[in-house]
C-alpha cells in the first residue's frame, strides 16, 4: 500500500465502459431489428 499513488483509486477499473458506449454498442445491435420483444408492461 506505500507505494500507492493518490490517484490510484481512479484507474482501479479500466475496463469498465461508459454508459455512453454501452448504450452505443446496444444501437449497433439492435440497428435491423428493433424491439423484437416489447417490454413487460406494454401489452396493455
């Protein structure tokens, strides 16, 4: 633990993405066909 810089806390998880490619990378699949199942409550 000495030799732990201040910022490191910061960059313990790099490989997490964003909510913004998350949802970019759910676009480009969905791209063809969208909404194949609607959502629990909309069949109202």
């Amino acid at each position: 633990m000495a030799g732990k810089t201040p910022r490191g806390s910061n960059t313990k998880k790099p490989a997490k993405l964003t909510l913004k490619e998350k949802r970019a990378a759910k676009r480009e699949k969905n791209e063809g066909t969208p909404f194949i199942k609607p959502r629990k409550g909309a069949t109202g």
